[in-house]
C-alpha cells in the first residue's frame, strides 16, 4: 500500500479543510434522521453495514472510483467523517492510515473507527506481498494480503462484527440488527454455494490475477492464482517482470489472465495474452474479474457486492475448463 507516500499530505489537507470550513456555519453532510451516522471506507463495507443497517442507522461511503490503494480524502469525506458515529474500514494496513488521518483531521474525537480485518482469525489470512515504496535492505514486516472481502467466508466474519458494533452504538435496535444480520449471512452463504456448484467439476482452476487481489477468493472457491501481472497495484510490469510471467505461463500452460474493468485499456494483459497465443498455449483468454475496490457512485446499492460476486463467479466459470 501507498501509505507513506500519502500519508503525511492527506492528514495535512484533511487539517486545513476542517479548519477552513469551521470558520463558517455549515449544513450536516447527513440526513436529519435519528440512529448511528456510519461512514466506511470502500465499497463491499457498505453493502456489508447497510444490509446490517437496515432503516436503523445511515450508512455513508467514502471511495467510489478511486479505491483503496489510491484514494486521498476531499473536504466531502472530512465532513462526513466529522460527524460520524463509527467508522467501519478494512484495516490490514489497506485503509488504516486514511483512517487515523481523517480521523485526527475532522477532531471527531468520539469516532470509533472499527478494523474489521482484525476480526479475522490469524489463521485465516494469508501473507501479503511488499507493496511498501522502500529498499529491501534489513527485515520488515510484510503483513497480510488486506483483500478479505473476497472471500463470502471472511465477509461473514465482517458483517458479525458491523452487527456487534451497532448494537452496542444502538441497543435500543439490538434484534434488527440480529436479524438483518443474519438474513444477510444467509445471503452470503447461498452466494458461496452457488459459486462453488458453478465451478464444478471444471479440470483447470488456474489464473493469473491482474494485481494481487484474488487469494482468498481462489481460497473460498478453490482456485490456484498461479502470477500476477501488476505486482504492485497500479504499476505496470517491466519487460522483464512481463517475459517471467509469459514464461511460467507457457511452461504451465496457464490459459486464464483476470482483468479489472477499472483498466479499460489492459496493455500489460493484452501483451502476455498475445504472447502466449504466440506461443501455443490453446485458448489463452482474458476474463474479468472486479476486485470490488472502486464503483461508480450511481452503481452502489446494497445488492453491489452479491451482484459483483456473481458476475465474477460466472464470467470464471464460463472461461474455466
Ligand atoms: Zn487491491
């Protein structure tokens, strides 16, 4: 992640908004309804806390086209922030600095912000990959891969905690809570059988993801991530990094390079994809599989991260042999 590239600028800019827009009265950036105001970081979080939510509490999202691994916050989100109840984000090092910065940067000093990642049993997550912007000289601790909202398994996991969080901001709502959150937990849990039986039976499981974002995704539907094409988000490869990964394609005859819509133009894809047609690898195709990190504005809706999952589950299903 990019923290300490942006880290220090973003809490400046937060800082001087708020302090700008103080000097002034000012509408609420929220509804003039009552229960918990909550904000969250990206996108799946919101369908997760407004499924829990319900008409119980507001649910307000911050990041729509620029995600998590790029996003630095306006005066629109220091606002929303200022005014919160509870601050849901991913944590796992993905959102934590925009977190602490908005945070200090709104002075909501009641503001709970809650990592729902911690939440997730250690011996579920798996190692991250270094997407630190330093010298690899001396050990450093890499973390873990933050990309948990993939798996419907681990998305449980975040909607028990959101449900725990806003009873305990609500209690009064406690058994709304209850009961949205486990209709919703049923919801995930048809989504993963459904997504399973679709990949039955398919013989070759294996891909090259786009950036780093699918582990545990292929752990919940028991697909191999064999490369990846940006090894760090947002970056493209090198020659060299783009002939290594050609090369172990060729030689493992991996057929299968997922695609984000959010780069429409896929030059670094459409190059190991020619070259792998090139090289004989039968059916080389692109497939398109949303990370869920960005949405449009107008997309979002509390059905978002089903539909997405689905869409992602079929387009796998229906290039994998
Ligand atoms: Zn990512």
């Amino acid at each position: 992640m990019r923290t300490r590239v942006f880290l220090v600028p973003a809490a400046a800019v937060v800082a001087g908004l708020v302090l700008t827009a103080g000097g002034c009265s000012r509408e609420s950036a929220w509804p003039a309804r009552p229960g918990p105001k909550v904000v969250v970081s990206f996108a799946p979080l919101y369908c997760f806390a407004a499924n829990v939510a319900g008409d119980d509490a507001v649910v307000k999202n911050l990041m729509t086209t620029a995600g998590p691994h790029e996003f630095n916050p306006t005066d629109v989100e220091a606002r929303l922030v200022g005014e919160a109840d509870l601050f849901f984000v991913n944590g796992l090092e993905l959102d934590t600095a925009l977190a602490s910065s908005l945070k200090k940067g709104s002075g909501n000093g009641r503001l709970k912000v809650v990592e729902l990642g911690k939440l997730i049993p250690e011996d579920k997550l798996i190692e991250g990959a270094c997407h630190h912007d330093h010298d690899h000289d001396g050990p450093h601790e890499h973390g873990h891969d933050p990309h948990v909202w993939l798996s419907p398994d681990l998305a449980e996991v975040m909607v028990n905690g959101i449900r725990d969080e806003l009873k305990a901001a609500d209690p009064a709502h406690a058994a709304g809570y209850d009961r949205r959150a486990a209709e919703y937990v049923a919801r995930l849990r048809g989504l993963k059988a459904e997504g399973a039986k679709q990949l039955t039976g398919k013989e070759d499981k294996r891909l090259v993801t786009f950036h780093e974002s699918l582990g545990y995704f292929a752990k919940a539907f028991d697909l191999k991530v064999s490369g990846v094409v940006q090894k760090k988000p947002g970056v493209e490869p090198n020659a060299a990094e783009l002939a290594e990964l050609v090369n172990l394609c060729r030689k493992k005859n991996i057929r299968l390079i997922a695609v984000e819509p959010q780069y429409t133009a896929n030059t670094s894809a459409k190059t190991v994809l020619g070259e792998l047609t090139r090289a004989g690898v039968k059916d080389a195709q692109l497939v398109e599989v949303d990370p869920l990190e960005t949405v449009h504005p107008s997309g979002l809706t509390p059905d978002w991260y089903e539909r997405k999952m689905r869409a992602n589950l079929e387009a796998l299903a229906g290039a994998m042999k």
